[in-house]
C-alpha cells in the first residue's frame, strides 16, 4: 500500500459500492456518503493517531475511504473481461459535493496533498482507461472534486436539475485530480480558463451546450434506468469489440500518431475473423 492510500484508509465515513450485471455488461458505481451531499471521505479518528472524528457515527472505526475503496473497485473491474459499459453515480439524488471539507481542512501538508491528489487522480486516470464505455449520471450537485470525477468520465448524462462547477478557485485552490488538464485538452485554453477561473455553477443545459454533458434527462423519472438504456445504444453487441473500440479510443487520446496507429491496428486484426465479425460478414453475403 502506498503512503497516500495508507493516509487515506484513515479516514473514515461514506462507502463506495459496485454492481455488475453480466446480462447487459454495464456495471453501476455508487457513491455514498448521503449526510455530507456524497462528500468524499470523513474525517480522520483518534484511533488512527491523527484527529479527533466529531463524526460518531464513523469514530473509532476504520472502515477505509471512499477514495481507497474507489481504487479498489476500479482494480476489481480491470479484470472484468465481459463488461462493457461503467455507471458513476451518487446516491440520494446527489452526485458528489467534492472533498470533505472537514478532511479537507485538516491535510494542511502540500506534500501531503500531492501524494494524496496523485493517488486520486492515477485511480480516476483508471477509470477513464478502463476498456468499458464508462458515463458519468449526475444529478443534484457534482462540485469541486465531484466535478473533477464526473470530468474523467467518456460521456456525461444529467438530470435537468444538475449542476456542476469547479469551485476549487473560490476554496483558494486549483484543480487537482486532472480536470484542469482534461479541460483544457477538450476545450483549450482560452474556454478552460474561462470555466476554472470564473468558478461559475453550469448547468445541465450549458454543459450539453458546451459539449460537456451528452445527454440530459428528466430528474423526475428514474435517470439510472434511462442512463442505463441510453448506454446500452453504445455497448451493445460483443463485449470483446466493444473494449477493443474503447481501448482503442484510449490509445489515440495518450500516444503519438505512429504509435497509436500500431495499437489501433494490433487491436482491429484481434478482431479480424471473430465470430462477430464472421456473424456479420455472413449476413451481408
Ligand atoms: C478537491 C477540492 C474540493 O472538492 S473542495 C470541496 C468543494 N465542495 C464544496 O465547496 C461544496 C460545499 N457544499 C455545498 O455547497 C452545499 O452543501 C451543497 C452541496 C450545494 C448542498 O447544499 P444543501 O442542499 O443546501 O445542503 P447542506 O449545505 O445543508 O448540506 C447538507 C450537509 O452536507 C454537508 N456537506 C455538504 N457538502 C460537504 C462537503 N464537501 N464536505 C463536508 N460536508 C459537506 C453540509 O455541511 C451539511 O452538513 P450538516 O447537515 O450541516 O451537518
């Protein structure tokens, strides 16, 4: 275990559950931390040698973050082989209220808090790596890192009610989970800047203007079931050729030309002759 992830397990409160179902390949992702708006992670305990949690509910026990268990599941689904689709998501209505901000008061240790942001953002770097078409569904608030976590989604899909703002200016800080960079990659520099030093609140509407949310959905109904249908339009078909397509995505957005090229083609030929493909040939024929 590293030194930040160790940091981390000591704070307490909030859990993060997963549920794959192998029928439809889309595994949900829930965040829950329902009394602190899905904040991430409590405080840290006495019993870890460090503060005193006010948070009884939590105190004394060490039950490992919400960031820790983050990780862990992000490793579970590495080795998922036949899914296909990710939903991140908040419990109760909410996406995720960023940091905690008790926690966050207490890391007052820049490096401290560049190993601790480097953990989240190499877990978060993960998840947008992984071979699966993974969404972020944000209803209620995604702010500060809450918006950094719906930003390393492939797509976003909101409820009309929701909002997103990288407030991190207005807490005397920037982003730190690669946001600020992927902001920058997807709109440039002038829009980026635009977004992160007004620290404005968007909402769903702007964001599926400005390209950032795909789809937006009525808060009223039930947005994980439309969620899950819309992605379903995105991972149907063969698992194998779904992750190839993904992965394939995920070359071209981190290599060189030439080398992305070399993946691109490697994972097309794995393709080549596939049932899928031969299913698909035959019936064109
Ligand atoms: C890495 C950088 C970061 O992420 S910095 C953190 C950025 N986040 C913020 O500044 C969000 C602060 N919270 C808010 O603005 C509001 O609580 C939002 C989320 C808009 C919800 O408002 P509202 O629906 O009126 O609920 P509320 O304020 O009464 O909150 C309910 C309880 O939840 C708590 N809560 C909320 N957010 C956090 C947070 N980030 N960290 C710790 N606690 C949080 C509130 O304090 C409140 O608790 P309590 O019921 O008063 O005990």
């Amino acid at each position: 275990m590293n030194k930040a992830e160790d940091t981390l397990k000591q704070m307490v409160g909030g859990s993060v559950t997963l549920d794959k179902d192998e029928k439809t390949g889309i595994a949900v992702i829930s965040l829950d931390n329902k009394k602190k708006k899905n904040a991430l992670s409590g405080k840290y305990t006495e019993h870890a040698g460090m503060l005193t949690g006010k948070n009884t509910d939590h105190a004394g026990k060490l039950t490992g973050s919400m960031m820790c268990e983050l990780n862990d599941i992000i490793n579970e689904l590495q080795s998922w082989h036949t899914g296909k689709g990710l939903i991140l998501r908040g419990e109760n209505k909410t996406f995720c209220s960023g940091g905690d901000l008790n926690t966050l008061h207490n890391i007052m240790s820049p490096t401290q808090e560049y190993s601790i942001s480097g953990f989240i953002g190499q877990s978060l770097q993960n998840l947008s790596q992984l071979p699966l078409i993974n969404v972020a569904l944000v209803e209620g608030n995604a702010l500060g890192g809450g918006a950094e976590m719906a930003m390393s989604c492939d797509f976003m899909v909101m409820a009309d009610n929701a909002r997103l703002a990288f407030v991190h200016k207005k807490m005397g800080v920037i982003t730190g989970f690669g946001a600020g960079t992927r902001l920058v990659r997807k709109f440039g520099t002038l829009k980026a800047l635009e977004i992160l030093a007004s620290a404005r609140t968007m909402d769903a509407t702007e964001c599926e203007q400005l390209g950032l949310a795909s789809k937006i959905l009525p808060h009223s109904e039930n947005v994980l079931d439309l969620t899950k249908s819309w992605l379903h339009n995105y991972c149907d078909g063969d698992p194998k050729v779904v992750r190839n397509l993904k992965a394939m995505v995920v070359a071209a957005s981190n290599l060189s030309l030439e080398d992305s090229h070399v993946i691109e083609r490697t994972l097309f030929s794995e393709l080549w002759g596939g049932e899928s493909h031969l299913k698909a040939q035959k019936s064109k024929l």
